[in-house]
C-alpha cells in the first residue's frame, strides 16, 4: 500500500481524479472555479488522458470545451485519442476527433489504430480509417495494425482492416498476420486472411512458415494442408488481383472506379 501513495500518481489533481472517475459535476465546479485542465502528473499524464482512458465521454468533452490539449503526450508518448481507442469508446473518440486530434501522431509508440485493434473495438477501427488512419502505421514491438487484430483475434477489426486495404502480407521480421493467426490456432482467422492472398509459404526470421506453427493433424494445420493442395478459387483471385492493380485504399475509392458490382462483391469479405 506504501508503494501506491509514493508511485506515479502522487502528484494527481483533484481534476484528474474527478475526470478518471467519470463526475461530471465535480469537474465542471473544479473547472469554473479555476482549476487548471492541462497539470500533468509525473509521468505526464493530463486529465485528458485520465478520462480518455476510461471511455468518460461528458468528461472528456467538459476538458476540451475548457481548452485542455487534444494532442497532449504522456510519459509514453501516448495522445488522449491513443487512450480513448484503447477504451474502445467511440463517443470519445469521435469527441476528440472534433476537436483536432491527429489520427495519425507522430509516435514512436503504438498508434490510435493499433490502440483501436488491441481492444477489439471495430467501430473505433472504422471510423480512425473513414478519417485517414495509416493502415500501415508500423511499431517496433507490436508491427502493424493487423498484426496486432491477429495476435489478438479481433476477427471484426481484421475484416474490416482487410476491406480497407491493409496489407495481408505485412512482415515484423519476416512474421505476417497468417503467422500470428497460425500460433494463435485460430482456423477463421487464418482463412480469411489466405482469401486476400496471405501467403502461406512466408518465412519468418525463424525460417519458419506459419503451418510450422500448427501441430499435425490439428484444424489449423489441416487447413494449411488443403490450401496448400487447393487452387484459390476465382473469387479470391479477382480480390486479390483488383486490390494489387487498382493500389486503391478501401472499397468505397475502388467503388468509384466505374468496376462492376458483382467484382466489387468479390473484393468484399463479409
């Protein structure tokens, strides 16, 4: 217990307290009474932050009508719009967007969308791609937004990164999602991502393929065995060849490229 009152949240204002905790009224007596809506604690967290990470949305707009910083950066390197994805409110999010917030912050951290990925919230994954998110984004640790569905097992958050034009063959040293989907064992995972043309014979740093991380005679590795034994049929083939020669983003730009309906159906994964 000695160690909590000593820690990082030592220097934690009465705002930030009130702001985490989602009252309301409290933080709006605090904020006309003068209250300042940008201290920072020791690891430079803001009350922004604090109610950003808990999905507090009256919380968070109270902050921002009250000027605090929309882009402000934690002892992490974290923006409140990182910690709003993580929560997976969309209320937040779309709170913080409208006033400024950069989809795309230059971080040497995980981005929004890798934030939006890790808490499996697709809806958060939709609209930080409707406003520009990089679907490419890549970090050292976690690699890019797909990887991180995948090792995750966001199936919704992966088809709709997929839908958008994210790279299904992306490497983090030479590990794709269909690796993480084969050590994860996940047989939906790892069939959609081969009907938009992961590669199956990828090698990580390892040498390895991702069937190498399936055991005999498992779902997973049977699955493997038949796509390996199995041409793609015509509908993935026309997904993967239109995505390849339009290099369009997302079906709707791809939509507007006069292709007919039935090979946009083709490129959709439902």
């Amino acid at each position: 217990m000695g160690a909590e009152k000593t820690g990082f949240w030592v220097e934690r204002t009465p705002v930030h307290e009130a702001a985490q905790r989602g009252e309301s009224l409290q933080l709006q007596q605090l904020i006309e009474s003068g209250a300042c809506v940008n201290q920072v604690t020791v690891d430079s967290i803001t009350p922004l932050h604090a109610a950003s990470l808990q999905g507090q949305a009256r919380c968070v707009q109270l902050l921002l009508a009250a000027g605090a910083q929309v882009d402000a950066r934690n002892i992490d390197g974290s923006t409140p719009l990182c910690d709003a994805c993580a929560s997976g409110s969309i209320e937040c999010v779309k709170l913080l967007l409208s006033y400024g917030a950069k989809v795309n912050p230059p971080l040497y951290t995980a981005s929004p969308l890798h934030e939006a990925c890790m808490s499996g919230s697709s809806e958060c994954v939709r609209l930080l791609i409707d406003v520009g998110a990089n679907l490419e984004a890549h970090d050292c640790h976690f690699g890019t937004p797909l990887h991180v569905a995948c090792a995750r097992e966001h199936l919704d958050c992966v088809k709709v990164l997929l839908n958008a034009g994210a790279n299904v063959n992306a490497a983090k040293l030479h590990e794709t999602a269909l690796h993480h989907a084969a050590k994860v064992k996940n047989v939906d995972l790892i069939e959609m991502l081969i009907e938009f043309g992961g590669n199956i014979y990828a090698r990580d740093n390892r040498g390895k393929k991702p069937s190498d991380y399936t055991w005999s005679s498992s779902a997973p590795a049977k699955c493997f065995e038949y796509y390996e034994k199995t041409p793609l049929t015509l509908s993935q083939l026309c997904r993967v060849s239109l995505r390849k020669a339009t290099g369009v983003r997302g079906l709707e730009k791809i939509a507007k490229l006069n292709i007919p309906p039935r090979l946009i159906d083709y490129l959709s994964y439902n």
